[in-house]
C-alpha cells in the first residue's frame, strides 16, 4: 500500500507528533508513505478569507503536483482536507472556476485535471486499511478503556469522507476495533474554536471547556481526536485550568495516530504519559507507545 | 384523395397572438394541399369560434379540421364534440398545439412565427390521412372498490353504498378505522375522535351495500375501464369470524405479551388481539410471529378456552376475485420517522414524544389510561412542543404536512388543560386556514401558551453542571425578541410532519396510477379534479393523496364518491380509440408484441396464427407497434404513414 | 434634517436594494432567498453568544439590503467555519460560505472595522504564505500578538520557549523550493477578480 502524505502546516510545528506517531504507525501498516514534493500550504480558514482565487490556487497547487504521482493524498488534517476537496469539487461542478484557476496554476508552471483522490487520515484508515488490518497489527489493545471520540467540527462537515453527518461513527468504530469503549457525549463534533485560538483565546478556551467538562461526565479514561489542531487547543485550555485550580481531572488527549500507537508494539514511549497522567502510566494497558508531546 | 380542409389559427387573446404572426400563419396555411379555408380567430374555444368551424363545414363542405391553438389536452373534447356537431366523426379533427409548445416556450416572434407554420403543416400533412374512428362504449359493473379504511374509505364506502351500489371495502388491517382511531381530541371543535369516528364504522359494519374485508390487500389489478378484476388476499386471522362473538376470553389467557403497535409500542398486547375495544369487526386475529403455537408448537389455550370453538390454526390466505367498475384508493399516510432528525433525541432521551404518542397517552384508553405523566410518573410542569419536524426541510420533506399547526394547539390547549403545565410552542409559522381555526389559535393564546418563534436547535439532556433536575434543554433562537434561548423542559413534543406510506409507489403500480416526488398520488388536475386519476375509473381521496385533516379527506372522499357514482349511473362508458390493429397479412407470428404489451392486452390466437389485441384492455400506447420486427401493428391514428407525412411537412 | 423621531427609521432609499440579489447570485448563495428566519443557525451556532448579529439576524439583515451593517459587523470574521449551521439548516442555505463571501466583500468594499482584527491575522497569514509558500507560525503569532494582545504574548512566552526548544516551533521559516513559480501563481491569482454578480 502506498500513499501521498500531505501534512499541511501544522503537522511540521505545533502538530509535530501527530506526525510522528502516523509515520510510525503507518511503518507498522506496510504502508509507504512518501510525503509530496514540495507542498506548499493550503490556504486552511484564512485564505479563503480574504481572496478566493489564491485560495483555490494555492491548495489547487497541491493537487497539480500530486496528480503525476498516481496515488491516493491523505492528509492528517481536517481543515487541509476540506481546502483540498473543495479545489475537487470546483473541478467537477464548476468548469469555469476551474479553468480559472488553472490559468493561475499555469503561471506557476502546473496544470490540474481533477483526478487525485483526496482522503482525511480517519477517513483512509476506514475505507482503504480497514479495521481488520488494524486490528491484526495490535498487540497492546485498550481492554475496554473508556475513550471519548472528539470528533471535532471539520472532519465530520461539511465533507465527510462518508462517515454520517449527524452522528459520525468512524471514529466509535476505531476505538472499538483497538479494543476500547467508545464513550458517548453530546458535544462530540462541537466545535472547540480552534480557528480563534490566537484572536480569541479566552473564547475558544471556553468551548474547549465545555467540551471537556461534557467529557469528564460522561465518564473517560482517554480523549481521541483526529485533528492536530483540535488536540493542541484541549491540550492547551485544560492546562489553563489546571494550572489555577487542584490536579487536572481531564484524562489525557491523544491525537488519532497517538492513539492507535499506544496499541501497537513500538519503541516505549511512556515518557508522555508519566509526565501528565502518572496515574495512568502506572496502568500497562497504555503504558506502552504513545508519542511524545 | 379529395379532402376538403378547414383550418383554424387561434390568437387565444395575446398568448399566442402576442408572439406569432398569426394572420400570416393563416395565409400561408391557405396554400397548404387540400385546404380550403383557412382563418384566425380571437378565441376558437369560445362559441363564436366553435361556430365558425360549424357553419364552414356547412357552407364548405368540409371532411378534415386542423385547429392550431393550445394544447390537445385543453380543449380536443371541444372540437371533437363541435365536429360531431357538424356531421363528421370526432377523430377527423387534429390539433397543431402552437401555444405551449410554440409560442409560450419560443423567445424570438420570427422563429415562432416559422415554428408555428411548421406545426400547422404537419397537423395538415397527418389529418389528410386520418382514418375515421368507431368510439365503442363497454357496459360498466356496477359495484365499486374502496381500497384503505379510514375516514376517508369509511366516507367513500358510505356514500357509495347509500347511493344503491355494492361496495367492497379493503382494509389492510383488522379493523377499519385508520389514524383517526387513534385520536383522542379533534381540532378546533375537540370533539372525541373516536365518538364521531365510531358511528361511521358501525354503519359500515353493518351496511347491507358493504363487503367488508379487513385484515386482507390487493393484490393485482386486471381488466379495463368499468371492468377491473380485482384479486384480494384475505389474510388468515385462525379465528373463524363467523362462530367468534368477540367475547375476549382468549385475549385475557393468552400468555404471550408482546408491543402494542395501536399504542405505538408503549405498551404490549397478546399475541390474539383486537386493535381497539371499538374496532369494527371487533374480532380478534392471531399473531403468528409470537403466537406460541406457530413459534414453539406448544399452548394452544384460546383454543381449548373458547366456548364457540372459533379458534383455527389451520386457516389459509384466501385468495378472493371480485369484479367492481371503479375503484376509491383511500389508503392513507405514515408519519415522519423523528429519528431522522437526531439532535431532537427521539428514541434516544425519555420525556420526548412524537405526536402519534402523545395523542395515544392524553387518551383515556391509552397507555397511561389519560395522564399526561413524564417518564417519572410525575405531571410536567414545562411542556415543549415543536412545530415543523421533518417538514419544510429540504433535508427530509420540503412540503408543509397541514395539519402539524392546528394538531399542536391542540396538544398545546390538552397540556394547559389536564395538568395546567407552562406550555411553549416553537414555531416558524402558524398556518391556521380552515374554518374556526384562527379563532382556535386565538382561544390559546388567551389561554397563557407561550409561542415562541423559532425552530429548535436542539434538545439535550446535560449532565452535571450544566443541567438541572435532569430536565431537558431545548436550544432555541426567539427570532422575534432577538436572543437565543436555552429553556429547560420536563416533556417534548415533536409536531412530526406525514408523508406518503413506504409502499405507495408499488401500491400506485397496481392501481395504474402515479405518484408525484414525495410519494402521494397524483390527481388529475390540481386544480378542478383533485379526486380523479388519469384513469377514469380510478380514484383517490385523503391523505394518501397529499397531506390534509380530516375535513378535507372527507370532502376529498365525497366527491370521489360522486365521481365513481356517476360513472356508474351512465352505465357504459367509452374505451380508447387509440388502439392497435394486426395486419394478419404481414405477421410473422413471433409473438414479440405479447412479450412487450405493458396492459396484457394481447393474446395469441391460435387459430388465425396471430395475436389478438383486445380493445378493451388496449391502452394505445403503441409499444406493439414499434416493437413489432415486420411492422405488422399500427395504432389508429398514429400510422407510420401520418406519422411520416407529418415529418415531410416540417422538413419542407 | 435629523429628526429626533425619525432618527430609528429607515427609508429604502438608504439602503442597497442589490445587496440581496448579488448575494443570492453568487454560487454559495443560490438559496438564500428561501430562508424562512426559522433560526435553527442561531441556537446551534456554537459561537452565537459573541455574535454581534445571529446568523438568521444577519440573513434578515441582508435580506433588508443593510450593506455596511452587514459587512461591519463582527459576525462575520468571528464565525469559526464549523460547518453546524449548514447541517441544521432545513432550507439548505450554504451559510458558512456565504459567511467567507461577506469577508471577502466586506475587505473590497473596505467596510470591515477596526475593531475586527481578526482580518489583520488573516493579513498575516495570506502576507506570509505568499512569501514563504508556508504559513511561519512563529511569526504569525508573534507579529499578531505583539500588536494586538502583547499581554498575551507576556503570559504565553514561558510556554512558547518550550516548544521551540523541543522543535515544535520553528524560530525560522521554510521556504518552499519552486518558491518563484509559486510567487507567480500567486499574484495572478491575487489579480483576478472574483466575480461579483
């Protein structure tokens, strides 16, 4: 199995472990991941923002480079993904956008004909691994840990890769196939205001609490979450509350590829989770793997 | 040939005179083969243009007609019946429809203008070899099937019956009846559904014009106009309705509990059950999928326990044919599944109801014998109710149910009523149309409901700190005052919308009808016959014909009992012109028209070696004939040879 | 003459009769004209409490031809694109996007305020990827926060450090490679029109 790998800005800064831990994982999947030459950034909320024309084009570029490699394009990113199948859609519904934007392409040198598959990781890992491929490379499984699936609010609309719009279950079915409990809360697509994390810290840090505090009710042992930037926004309002009141009772947040890590039989990495959670280290079931913060 | 044509160009005020020369049409038609006169006329449809064509004929001589003006399906049957009046057969006449298919439909006048020439030498170049065409009228039966036992079958089968003819009712179920069964109030008037609804069922039990079939379906459909051959499945009950005098014994001892699909599986019932204590036959049936007998081959008690040995664990689908000469379709509606809409929680949070449940829990007979408890045993204190699920949604249906508004005023004034809880309505709309209606909206609003005019978001029930007392919340935008609202509620109720049954397509298959987008049966004209069909002899009436309450099924019922009553009385009634002829000579006797005719209106006939179309069953549609590899078929008036003239015409 | 009476009213001629249609023109905003101001987008925007103006306000506002109320307010930059309204809505109506056409309109037409200076991070973000092919998060954070919210910078440098210590932020930039091809596509892109209807 091989595949293109678009990580998308976040994934070489602020979401360097999700990285880390999909490379890993992906070594484990006999997958050959073969990160695309030269990418540039996808333009994500802000682009589109301000002018639709560089929106297209910058993420359209993508696309144009990944074309002549024939593969499938996965993306960790739910933001990144919706940037590159809207470029997708344009070029099925609406030609002469299309044709727009290949002339801005051209002056860069490319052309885009409209054929690369575009995935989200969550979205591959379901439809094109499968779950008994997963399931047959675990060696450390959940057994029966409770693991909340915060979907967030960009991998489930308004593209979701198939999963159901309303009440997604990829996810669920993930945690269940790694041996765990998926545990049920309203809020799991809720958005967590990571697109106003810097404008609006405080704002976003509130829907981030409501989020966990729906969580910590429902009653979780763990947090999963396939959006890097989902991951570092809880990571970063739970640690604002920790920091003024008693010992932080959210469990720990792990991104996607962290947490099917923790399942597989990788180098030990407990380091992670005896620095935040030493109570849960202590637990062998997710002692092992898991990647570094 | 010598024929002697009139043509007729219709200006039809400025619809087609507004944009096509029609004057120059008129001229140029003159030099057409075999035309003879040739005019324009402000209204051709109108007496003095009817007459025009009347007195040419006279003073003309005229054989053939050509009006070009609207559709055929306006007006054919006014020329036809003015030609007949003139001496000539009907089918002589053809139409050049120069309006909806020319200058309603064509931007530039010029290209319309050519457009409409074009047309009106094609209907010229097919009417020189239009054939006359005998008009056979066959005898129809004069019984009558009602199919569905509602309110809106119940009122067909009345009327019908009243009026003198047999009537076959069909009901799917065990007892007639329907959703109006149950009801427990009736807007605006809150009259008892079931004490205006009983003594309609009682007198179709008891109607001596009225064959009752419950518990039985049609299957298949046969015939022709005035004369369908129905086949009903009569389902096997096991209990022999004829011994049965619906004492209940073997409903008190039988062992088996299992849900109660009449009280929407709020509460159980046995596996020998009637549907309702005013069910109509009030007989019982057996539940084969959790009678202990079928299931485990063990119990048996109704049997043993019945004093009149009604019991029958052998009995059979009986497989009925009758024949009727026209047929009501009145088979009714499901509700909209709220599940569809999952941020209401139906199904998943307790406390909140789809309207069908409510209805069945603030009625006496229903699963809380009439008190309006929340899933704590306790009264409500705060009553929501919801306008608008699943309707005006392009996501689920995008048409308005009708009867959603008026339904949760209802539920909205019970509510205040019973338990004198605070009542919310969550509103987009208030459509308050029929007759006391907007007076039944006013008498609640005096009564202290809050309306608040927005569409829930959501419903939740929080845990923790964000809730409290465990209520449910229910997030909504109060678009008049401005804020968004978050109102904890102790019950909800959905205002879920209706939509066509599951089967309606398939159920219309059998029937020869069709069905529009959303699944409900299309009438003939929206308009000025809601109740008819394509078919003449095939009716439809309530809400399987698009939503509406119950006064208007009603109505909608009568006057399709009026129409088939009618259709009766003429006692013959014309069959299709149009059909298909052999030409023996040219047969090959490959049967390929036997395999392909939709109506099985052909069979072969031995003897002649050939197939035989049957007139009556013939349709006209003309598959035979294009389907037929040595071009043996031709359907009157559409021959290849008019066709082909037709098509030299335009080309030219 | 400002009457103190008729101060509150507002007369047609004010307003921007094709505000409206050029709304329901453009691709996103195909269906805007069936809105039925249910307010589903209001109670399920998870952000509606800051809004200056709810979705379904903001809709009723256009539907009033209220250009410059419209392209002002802060609804439109605030709305953090999850998608939940467009879920919800019965009519169907591509909210969020017609939320990215109002901040494009809204910066042609110059009539986004100063107090939105969410647009300015926007700024940074477009300045930075053109130059470098990649957003620097790095300098997008500091040149942002040190204008707007140097507080917030103060309070978040030890955590800052920390991450550039361990390599997840980069002190400098990638650029990418086919940076000057890219730069070309780039402002032809950024040339173009977009087409207003």
């Amino acid at each position: 199995m091989k595949c293109l790998y678009y990580p998308g800005c976040s994934q070489k800064s602020t979401s360097l472990s999700y990285e880390r831990s999909f490379l890993a994982i992906a070594r484990f999947l006999n997958i050959e991941v073969e990160e695309l030459e030269d990418w540039n950034c996808c333009g994500t909320t802000a682009i589109i923002s301000l002018n639709k024309h560089l929106a297209c084009s910058v993420a359209a570029r993508n696309l144009a480079l990944a074309e002549s490699r024939n593969l499938p394009l996965v993306t960790p990113c739910p933001s990144c993904y919706i940037s590159l199948h809207r470029v997708n859609l344009i070029f099925q519904k609406d030609p002469e956008l299309a044709a727009q934007i290949n002339r801005h392409l051209g002056r860069g040198g490319l052309v885009y004909m409209g054929t690369v598959k575009v995935y989200h990781l969550l979205e591959y890992l379901m439809k094109m691994v499968s779950l008994e491929k997963i399931r047959s490379r675990i060696c450390y499984p959940l057994r029966n840990r409770r693991v909340a699936p915060y979907y967030g609010c960009q991998i489930t609309r308004p593209y979701s890769g198939g999963d159901d719009l309303n009440n997604p279950r990829y996810l669920d079915q993930l945690i269940e196939a790694l041996g765990g409990e998926p545990v049920d809360f309203a809020l799991k697509s809720q958005c967590c205001g990571g697109a106003l994390m810097i404008t609006r810290q405080n704002v976003a840090a509130e829907m981030c609490h409501k989020i966990l505090d729906d969580i910590r009710f429902a009653g979780a042992d763990l947090i999963v979450t396939p959006c890097g930037l989902c991951q570092y926004n809880l990571q970063s309002a739970a640690g604002r509350r920790r920091s003024r009141s008693a010992p932080d009772k959210n469990p720990p947040i792990l991104n996607l590829a962290q947490l099917i890590e923790l399942t597989f039989d990788l180098r030990n990495q407990d380091a992670y989770l005896k620095k935040i959670h030493p109570r849960l280290h202590k637990d062998k079931n997710i002692s092992q793997g898991g990647s570094h913060v | 040939m010598s024929n002697r044509i009139g043509v007729y160009v219709c200006h039809c005020g400025s619809n087609i005179a507004g944009k096509i020369d029609v004057q120059a049409v008129a001229n140029s038609a003159k030099l057409l083969p075999e035309v003879k006169v040739s005019r324009d006329y402000v209204f051709m449809c109108s007496e003095p243009g009817q007459q025009l064509i009347l007195d040419d004929i006279r003073k003309y001589d005229l054989n053939r007609i050509v009006v070009a003006a609207c559709s055929p399906l306006m007006h054919e049957k006014t020329f036809r019946d003015v030609v007949v009046q003139g001496g000539l057969n009907p089918y002589l006449v053809n139409i050049a429809n120069i309006r909806e298919h020319c200058s309603w439909v064509t931007e530039d006048p010029d290209r319309a203008t050519e457009k409409a020439r074009a047309l009106i030498a094609a209907a010229v170049a097919k009417v020189r070899f239009l054939k006359p065409l005998k008009q056979t009228r066959v005898i129809v039966n004069q019984s009558i099937l009602v199919v569905g036992g509602g309110i809106s079958g119940i009122q067909a089968a009345l009327q019908c019956a009243d009026s003198g003819f047999k009537v076959y009712l069909v009901e799917r179920e065990q007892s007639i009846g329907g959703h109006m069964a149950m009801l427990d109030k009736t807007f605006p008037t809150l009259d008892c559904s079931a004490c205006i609804l009983t003594p309609k069922m009682v007198s179709v039990g008891k109607h001596p014009n009225i064959h009752l079939m419950t518990y039985s379906e049609v299957e298949k459909v046969s015939g022709f106009v005035g004369n369908f051959k129905i086949r009903v499945r009569r389902k096997a009950t096991y209990v022999d309705f004829d011994k049965c005098t619906g004492c209940g014994i073997c409903q008190d001892k039988c062992p088996v509990k299992t849900g109660n699909a009449f009280e929407l599986n709020k509460t159980h019932r046995k596996a020998i059950y009637t549907l309702f204590p005013q069910a109509v036959p009030n007989k019982p049936v057996i539940d084969p999928e959790h009678c202990i007998h079928f299931t485990q081959n063990k119990c048996g008690a109704c049997q043993k326990l019945c004093p009149k040995q009604a019991i029958d664990f052998a009995q059979q689908d009986v497989l009925e044919d009758i024949q009727v000469g026209a047929i009501i379709v009145t088979t009714g509606h499901q509700v909209f599944d709220s599940r569809k809409m999952p941020a209401y929680g139906y199904g998943k949070l307790s406390d909140v109801y789809n309207a069908l449940e409510f209805e069945r829990m603030v009625n006496s007979g229903g699963f809380t014998q009439g008190k309006i408890i929340t899933s704590g045993g306790k009264a409500p204190e705060r009553v929501g109710i919801i306008h608008c699920v699943g309707s005006r949604d392009q996501r689920h249906n995008d048409y308005c149910s009708q009867i959603c508004c008026m339904y949760a005023l209802k539920f909205a004034h019970l509510v205040r009523d019973h338990t004198g809880a605070h009542v919310y309505n969550f509103y987009i709309d208030i459509r308050c149309v029929g007759k006391g209606y907007e007076e039944f909206y006013d008498r609640v609003l005096s009564e202290g409901v809050f309306f608040i005019r927005g569409k829930v978001a959501s419903i939740t029930r929080p845990t923790g700190k964000t809730g409290s007392n465990g209520q449910l919340n229910v997030l909504v935008e109060d678009t008049l005052a401005g804020i968004v609202r978050r109102i904890p509620l102790d019950m909800v109720i959905l205002a879920n919308g209706i939509e066509a049954k599951p089967d309606s397509r398939e159920v219309a298959r059998i029937f020869g009808i069709s069905t529009n987008k959303n699944g409900f049966f299309l009438e003939q004209h929206p308009k000025l016959n809601p109740f008819g069909t394509h078919d003449p002899c095939v009716f439809i009436a309530g809400t399987c014909a698009g939503p509406k309450d119950i006064p208007h099924s009603v109505a909608q019922a009568s006057a399709a009992a009026a129409a088939a009553i009618t259709l009766l009385e003429k006692a013959t009634i014309p069959i299709e012109s149009y059909t298909a002829r052999v030409m023996e000579e040219l047969c090959a006797g490959c049967q390929t028209c036997i395999r392909t005719c939709p109506y099985d209106a052909i069979k072969y006939d031995p003897d002649k070696k050939a197939p035989h179309i049957d007139e009556g069953l013939c349709r006209g549609c003309g598959t035979c004939a294009s389907a037929c590899p040595s071009g043996a078929i031709e359907t009157h008036n559409f021959t290849d040879r008019q066709i082909m003239e037709e098509i030299q015409a335009i080309l030219s | 003459m400002n009457s103190t009476l008729e101060k509150k009213i507002v007369v047609d001629e004010s307003l921007d009769n094709h505000f409206l249609r050029t709304i329901a023109n453009t691709p996103e905003g195909e269906r805007i004209l069936s809105c039925l101001q249910c307010g589903t987008c209001s109670a399920t925007c998870p952000l509606s409490g800051i809004l200056e103006y709810t979705p379904r306000h903001l809709f009723a506002l256009i539907r009033a031809g209220q250009k410059s109320t419209v392209l002002s307010s802060n609804t439109i930059w605030i709305c953090s694109s999850c998608y939940q309204c467009i879920v919800d809505c019965p009519a169907q109506i591509k909210i969020t996007d017609i939320m990215y056409r109002l901040k494009r309109m809204s910066m042609d037409t110059r009539l986004a305020t100063r107090k939105v200076d969410i647009r300015r991070f926007y700024h940074l973000f477009e300045k930075s990827v053109v130059k470098y092919g990649r957003s620097h998060e790095l300098g997008l954070i500091t040149r942002y926060l040190l204008l707007r919210h140097p507080l917030q910078m103060l309070k978040q440098l030890p955590l800052g450090i920390k991450m550039i210590l361990n390599g997840y932020l980069k002190i400098f930039p990638h650029k990418i490679r086919d940076l000057t091809s890219f730069r070309r596509m780039a402002h032809s892109a950024l040339k173009s029109k977009e087409e207003t209807p």
